[in-house]
C-alpha cells in the first residue's frame, strides 16, 4: 500500500544564506577552540590555575566551549528559521 509524502519538498530560498551563517559560526567557534589548544600547547601551567570557585581555568573553559555549542546551536536555528520564514513564501 503506497501513500503520497507528507510534506513536498520545494526548494529553499534561504539556503545560500543558512550556509554563510553556519560557515561564520563554524570560524568563531574553531577560532575560540584553537585559543583553548594553544593555552594547552604553549602554557599548559595557566589551565591549572583556578579561576573561580576552586575550578581551574581548563574546566572553565572546556564547560564554556560546551554551552557555546549549544547556545550556537539555539542562534542558529533562530535565524535559519527566520530566513526560511521570509525567504519561502508563496
């Protein structure tokens, strides 16, 4: 028994803009990486360092590179959302 899609899938206006967003997002994020690598490479004392509530520098960080991911993620969402919205109406 065959059925037809649910959804028929058009083509979206907003993805040349959904890629540039994701390719800056994708910079920022590898640029802010890359300065918790070289701490790690070139001063690896300074992760040691506590910085605030007894927690050092390292796991400050590395919890702050997980919740920028996720917040990205969230930005990222918003505006390919909000694009699509005003790009793909009929």
């Amino acid at each position: 028994m065959l059925h037809e899609p649910t959804n028929v899938i058009e083509t979206d206006n907003a993805a040349p803009k959904k890629a540039k967003l994701g390719v800056i997002l994708f910079i920022v994020y590898t640029l802010i990486y890359a300065g918790f690598v070289m701490i790690g490479l070139t001063k690896p004392e300074l992760m040691g360092m506590e910085l605030m509530a007894g927690q050092n520098i390292a796991i400050i960080y590395g919890f702050g590179l997980i919740v920028l991911a996720i917040v990205m993620g969230f930005i990222y969402n918003y505006f390919c959302t909000k694009m699509e919205n005003k790009m793909n109406k009929k």
